[in-house]
C-alpha cells in the first residue's frame, strides 16, 4: 500500500475566519487539509505576531544587544498540583510541560502546520491504524540520559490509569522499539487526527530511567529547555534554565510560577514588578494594563469556548423543549457586552472556531414568544424552575440568564460553587446545568472529548449513538469532502437537541512588562512560554 506520509498546509487554516451571523445551519468556513510528505528541519521557534527584534507587542526574538533580564516571574490564576504530565491537563500545567517536555510533533501556530520534534519523521501504510515515528538523535534527558525509542515505548504505556492520559492510552493496541530510533503504534481503530494528538502536552515524552529511579520526582525530567529546580504544591514551581536542550537555550536561566489566584493582586504584582506576566487579567482591568507606559497587553483570538450545558440524563434538563426554551430565551450579545466587556465573539456552532471541521450553525436567537412555546411543552403545569452550576468567574453570566429567562416565567437558581467543587459535581453528573468552558484543539476528532459519554468534560452527560458512529466514521476517512460532511452533521445534530448552548469564544489577554516577547500563543491559552524574554530593568 503506498505509504502516506503527513503535514499540514497553511491552507488548512482558513478555516480559522470566524463565521457570520447566520440563522440556521450554514456554510462551512473550512479549507480542506492536504497531503504530502513530511515537514523535515527543526521544530519552530516560538511564534508570536512580532518580527525579530521588532517594537511590536510580543515580538519573536529580543533585538540585538537588548539586555535581558534573569529570573522571569508569571502571576498564575490557578495553582500547580502536580509536575507529572499525566497528573493533570489543564492551562497552569500545561504551561509548564510545554517548557519541560517534548512531544513527538509539533504544531506551528504561525504556519500552522505540523512540524517534527522528538520524531523527525512520521508515517503510515493503512490508512491510520499504525504509525511509524523516526525518532531524532542525540536528544538529551535533564538528567543526561539520551532519549530512546524506549522512553517513547515506557511513556505511553505508564499512560494507563492516569489522570490527564488514560484517553490517549485507550486509543493504543501496542507501542514498540523496532530499534532505538524508531517506534511503532498500532492504534485500536484507523485515526488520521493521531499526529495533530502527538503535538498536545498529554503526548509529553519522558525518561524511563529517570521515573523507574525516582517515581516521585522522575516524571518530571524532560528534554525541554527548561527543568524543573523546585516545587511548592499549590504555591509555586521554579525552572530553570537546561542549556543541553535540542531546542537550543532559553533567553533567561530561571522562571518561576508563582500561584495569585485574586485577579487585581495580580495586575498590582504586574504594575510593582514583583511580577514580569500576569495570567489572564480580569476584562475590567484590561483598559489599566493598555494605559500603563510601563506595560504591555497582549491580545488574541483564543479558542476557549465559554457555553451552558444542559444535564441531559437528570430532570428537568433532560426534556428538550426546556433546552430549547432556554436557547431561545437568553440574549448572547448582551452576555458578552456585559460579562466579557465586549471582548468576545459569538459562537455560531458547539465546536472550536479554528477546529477543522467547523460548520455555522447560526447560533440561536432570541425568541421570547419561542422560548415560552417550548417552555409550556416542558412545564404545563407551571412551577417552571432550573438549577444552574457556576464558578465565581462565570457567576455574571448566570445572572443574566436567570434575569433573562424570568421573562418567560422560568426561575433559574444558581448554585455557586468552588472550582474544585463545579469539576466534581458537574463530571459526576449532580448538576442540573451549568456554565464552563473548553478550549478546543486544531483537529476535528477532538469534539470527541465533550460529547462521548463517560467522558469527565462531557458535561452535558450527552449520549448520541449518531454522534458516536459520525465521529468514529469521520477520523478515520481520508475522503475530506466526506469527512467535512460528518461533522456538519454533528453540529447539526448538537445544534438541534440542545445539550450544549455555545456562547462565545472570549478573546485572550496577558498582561506583561513592556517589551517583553517570544512567547508563543495558542488559542486554546495553553501557551509555551519556553522562547521568552523580558528586557531587563
């Protein structure tokens, strides 16, 4: 059979353009993938919308003879929990295993193709079901040992049974050393999506004799261009600077996480320069960091989506008409005027608005004398309430939810939960509904992990056979007309039962000291940090 070998075309992307308010299901906005042989030369330097040297915000490189400060400080919203890649996957961790840990493949956020990393090449003959991965030489572990296909081998089967990788565990029949440099990976069933899944910090290689010596403190020695030096769980986590990295050196010798979870502690950490980043500002402050002649804002177009989603096996949220009435009673333009300051754009469709495969659905409209139609199906008797699930960060929305739905005569209770307490109540399936978000990755089978039952970011509880057979029908078809097809369907099928209620993708913001650069972003604010540079006092 005649072997494919894999990358991405810049055309690829655009699909990225943010479709138009449409009133129904529409258009699809995607360039289709192509095919070709396999990016070769060394993965991509950090990325970020600025020309080297440039007096851009975010630039790419430090421009000649800039002096260049040491020991780079970022104010974290949430804690670190862990070092172990497989303990957790969320943005505070996966900001840290982009630095620390290499992955198989790499994906360039500015050519937006796939790019070699710990493989230099990658293949497969059977449409998807094996890949061949040809590892590259003389990369070197923190702690001096040399990667080797075993290392691949040990890493992917440790993934059993953990936390944040289990998901990438069941997708493997076998992983095997066919010699030191080259693995094989026979997958469970076809998956065209598995080299865009070998790019994402779950897929973070690790060194088995590090982890077998020490398995408390082993899975934390990477090949990235920065180690971790110490750590304090739920306080801070300090790296520093690995100058045998592959990649090259970093621009500083150390960089230290550092946990302020209250949003103006800290802009004022930021504004004194106890702090060089600070992490998602909150949207009021924005308009303090862009006036401040000794800061910088950096903006993007994220991809995290934020949207309500409906218990569909718990009543009264498992009636569609109740879904539907809710749909069709809030008014999502002025949620994101108001609670996200105007800074966001309206989802069309429940999927990733630069996710291959992203079909406008139009969003839903606000239809009072719908939504009461609906809501009278669902509660003839009167008596019409609903329990809505939120955090702190997102207790603005579900107030305006619950002033908008009472104008159909729906009363909505809001259940105000800690973060630790909105996870587990909401993956158990105790809520009745509840606002969260997710930040979707570039490829199309990776709606998978909110909608396939079992699943702990399913928080709809949904269970769609049809959805289930569309997307195990669309990652392993190489025909892209046909695989675009499926999941127009799907999003056609979410868009018409309701379990999900998209409502915007917010718009990305870091606060930094002015001229700081080289960090590369993501729009699903998984950031890599490792390229980064802040000029010096």
């Amino acid at each position: 059979m005649m072997k494919k070998r894999f990358r991405v075309m810049a055309a690829l992307m655009a699909m990225a353009v943010m479709a138009g308010s449409l009133t129904g299901c529409g258009g699809n906005k995607n360039a289709p993938a192509e095919t070709g042989s396999a990016s070769s030369g060394t993965a991509a330097e950090g990325n970020s919308g600025g020309a080297a040297g440039s007096s851009e915000i975010n630039a790419a490189k430090p421009a000649e003879g800039m002096a260049l400060k040491e020991d780079i400080v970022i104010g974290m919203q949430s804690k670190h929990t862990t070092v172990d890649a497989m303990d957790a996957s969320n943005t505070q961790h996966n900001y840290m295993y982009r630095m620390v840990y290499d992955t198989p493949v790499h994906f360039n956020n500015t050519t937006k193709e796939l790019e070699p990393s710990l493989a230099e090449e990658w293949s497969t003959e059977d449409g998807g079901k094996t890949y061949i991965f040809k590892l590259r030489d003389g990369v070197k572990f923190h702690n001096g040992e040399t990667l080797k296909a075993s290392d691949f081998v040990f890493t992917f089967n440790r993934m059993e049974g953990t936390t944040s990788c289990n998901g990438v565990f069941l997708k493997v029949e076998s992983v095997e050393a066919v010699d030191d440099l080259t693995v094989k990976m026979t997958l469970v069933d076809p998956n065209l999506d598995w080299p865009y899944m070998m790019t994402l910090p779950t897929a973070s290689i690790m060194n088995e004799k590090a982890v077998t010596d020490d398995p408390e403190k082993g899975p934390a020695v990477g090949t990235g261009p920065w180690m971790v030096d110490s750590y304090e769980f739920g306080n801070y986590t300090k790296l520093v600077a690995f100058e045998d990295s592959w990649r090259g050196a970093p621009n500083a010798k150390s960089f230290t996480f550092r946990y302020i979870p209250e949003d103006s502690a800290r802009l004022i950490a930021l504004q004194n320069g106890e702090i060089d980043i600070c992490q998602t500002p909150a949207a009021i402050e924005l308009g303090r960091i862009e006036e401040d002649p000794a800061l910088d804002l950096i903006s993007y177009k994220g991809g995290s989506l934020t949207y309500m989603a409906f218990n569909t096996q718990k009543d009264p949220a498992k009636d569609e008409n109740l879904r539907k009435a809710v749909a069709h009673a809030i008014d999502i333009d002025s949620i994101i005027a108001v609670a996200a300051e105007g800074r966001g754009e309206k989802a069309t469709s429940f999927w990733g608005w630069d996710e291959f495969g992203f079909y406008d659905c139009g969003g839903y409209t606000r239809d009072l004398d719908k939504a009461k139609e609906y809501l009278a199906k669902a509660f003839p008797n009167g008596n019409a309430t609903l329990d809505i699930s939120v955090g702190a960060d997102r207790k603005t929305i579900a107030e305006m939810i619950q002033s908008q739905c009472k104008e159909i005569g729906l009363t909505i209770n809001i259940v105000e939960l800690d973060s630790a307490g909105i996870s587990t109540t909401t993956t158990n399936g105790e809520h009745q509904s509840c606002l969260y978000g997710m930040g979707f990755n570039i490829f199309g089978d990776d709606a998978r992990r909110i909608l396939q039952p079992g699943s702990a970011v399913n928080k709809a509880h949904y269970d769609s056979q049809e959805v289930m057979d569309l997307l195990d029908k669309a990652v392993a078809e190489e025909d892209e007309a046909k695989r675009l097809d499926y999941y127009k369907q799907i999003q056609e099928n979410v868009y018409e039962h309701v379990p999900y209620i998209p409502i915007y993708y917010a718009d990305g913001f870091i606060g930094v000291k002015k001229g700081t650069g080289g960090i590369d972003i993501y729009p699903t604010s998984h950031h890599d940090f490792s390229n980064i540079f802040v000029p010096a006092e």
